[in-house]
C-alpha cells in the first residue's frame, strides 16, 4: 500500500490555537476610555432610554465604589482579576454581591455595544445564592386588613383601594404611586398603564372587576373634594391627605409606610407591597391561568422571574404535574 502523501497534513496558523486569555484583547491603556467618561456616555444613553433616575444612580454608585476600591482609572483595567478582588473585598451577603456585580456587569455590557471592548469576558462571573422564596401575602390576612381600616376617612378609603389594586392587579408599588385618572377606563373596567409608569416600559393593560370601579370612583370623588381645598393641580389616584402625588419612590411612599404600620399594629407578618404583588401572581395559577399569561401581567422581562414569585412547593408541584402523566 503506498502512503497517500500530504493526506493527512493540515496548513494552519498555529496561533489560532491560542487561548483567548493569550490573545490582547483589551485595548492599551494609553489609548482605553476612563471609566468617569464612559460612565457619563452611558448615563446619557440610559436617561434617553427611559431609565429610572433610581436605577442610574444605582449604576453610577456602584460602577465609582468598584473604581475606588480598585484604584483604577481606565476601562482596559476592568479585568477578571479586579472584579474578582472587588467581590472578595465585600462586607456584605452574597446577595448584595449579586446585585451589585449585576449593575456592574450590565454597566460593561453598554460598553461593549459602545465598541470599548471586544469580548465580553465578564460573562463568567457569577456569585452564588441560594434564594429564599418569599410568600405572597395571605387572603385571610388582606381580609383582616380590609376589615380594620376606617373607610370612612380619607386615609383608611385611600390605604383600602391601594390594597385591593396590588392585590386584584398586581401592579408594583412605585406604578401605584404614578397611577392617574387617565389610566383607569371606567367604561370598559380596564387599567391602561402607559410604559412611562411601568419598569419595563411597555404599555399593559389590566382587567378591574366591578368592586374596585366603585372604589375608584368614590376615591376618585374624594381626592377632588381635597384638592380643590389646598388648591392643588393633578389628576392622581394616590394622594396625600393634603391633595399632594405620594411619593414614587418605594422606600418613601406613603402607602408603603402606611403597609408597614398596619403590619406592625396588627400583627400581620406578611403585608407588603411586594407580598400582595405575589398573592396575585398566586391567585392567577390556582385560577389556572398558565406562568406565560402571569408574566405578561407581571410586567416580566423572563419566566424564570416570574417562577419565583408564585411559591411552589414540593407537594403542590408533585400533584399538579401528575394531571400531565
């Protein structure tokens, strides 16, 4: 047999078998953006994207607290190895690590379609969790609530149907503070949220049932008495006993303090903004309604975030999938 010469001999550059770590893909430093530059570019992007002032002071934060504690001063500095020693150098659980190292990570993926850099090599760190699922709040417990509340004053009329709203709607604290007369249709009993008010920025519609029209209107009735009496100018659905917007920010808003109170005064471990968000997440799937729907009316990005919210446990998983078998 004669050797078939040349059959098996490749023309290749050996320096495509060069790992990536070996090949300069970041550029010199002499020539690299500062991270306060491009901090500013992405800034500007993000505020004529719609961002949240909230969530870009967040970035700005933590983007500036990684370049301090890193004493660095160009984004070519950005490597592995100092986002690594960043997260070692935290104080902090590992789910503020996550959170933070999320921010930072979404600060790099901007740069990288701004064209700063070539790869995205921060895609391989990850900080490990194991998340506790929280509980959606409890019917008994929101009846308890309804029932304690003085709806015969403003306060406890205003706190009732901010309560039945997340509940029956599941809308997020910070759009129920941004909720006005325009975004409820009382003729075809339809919420019609605008993206101006919503986290992901795209329009939702919500189904209201005949109970919570009624309180709308009476509320509706109500703030307008207020108003006119300090004189004040908007058409909000939330407002304070002085006629002003309560404010949108969740840590500072008045029906959020207010769930606080009511939750220390009477004993109900699990009233929150939040709880009631996933208690109406919950009702949904004992309804039947499948996780796709329940993420649309969640305002939800991915389904995976919306498992979370609905607190599956072992026994209701097993029992609910062997209607599949």
């Amino acid at each position: 047999m004669t050797k078939k010469s040349g059959l098996f001999e490749v023309d290749i550059d050996l320096a495509l078998l060069k790992l990536e770590s070996e090949i300069s893909v970041e550029p010199k430093k002499e020539a690299s953006k500062k991270i306060d530059e491009a901090v500013e570019i992405v800034i500007k992007q993000m505020e004529s994207s719609g961002y949240r002032p909230r969530t870009i002071i967040d970035y700005e934060t933590i983007v500036g607290n990684f370049k301090k504690a890193q004493a660095i001063e160009y984004l070519s500095e950005i490597t592995l190895g100092t986002i690594y020693n960043w997260l070692d150098q935290m104080q902090v659980c590992n789910q503020t690590k996550q959170t933070r190292l999320k921010a930072l990570k979404s600060f790099l993926s901007k740069c990288f379609n701004n064209g700063w850099y070539n790869t995205k090599f921060w895609q391989t760190v990850n900080v490990k969790v194991d998340k506790k699922v929280k509980s959606g709040a409890n019917e008994s417990d929101v009846k308890l609530l309804l029932s304690l509340l003085d709806v015969n004053t403003f306060v406890g009329l205003r706190d009732a149907v901010a309560i039945l709203t997340m509940y029956k709607t599941g809308i997020r604290i910070n759009t129920l503070g941004q909720l006005e007369e325009k975004h409820i249709d009382l003729e075809e009993g339809l919420l019609k949220l605008d993206g101006d008010i919503l986290k992901n920025h795209k329009l939702l519609k919500l189904p209201i049932d005949n109970q919570l029209l009624q309180l709308f209107k009476v509320l509706i009735h109500q703030n307008n008495k207020i108003r006119n009496h300090y004189g004040e100018k908007n058409e909000n659905i939330f407002v304070s006993n002085k006629g002003t917007p309560i404010n949108t920010k969740s840590t500072n808003n008045a029906i959020s303090k207010q769930l606080t109170k009511y939750s220390k005064k009477y004993g109900l471990k699990n009233i929150n903004a939040h709880a009631l968000r996933r208690a109406f997440a919950k009702n949904l799937l004992n309804k039947g309604a499948n996780i796709a729907l329940i993420s649309k009316a969640l305002g939800h990005s991915n389904l995976e975030v919306t498992t979370q919210y609905l607190d599956l446990d072992v026994e209701e998983v097993a029992s609910n999938l062997r209607d599949y078998l």
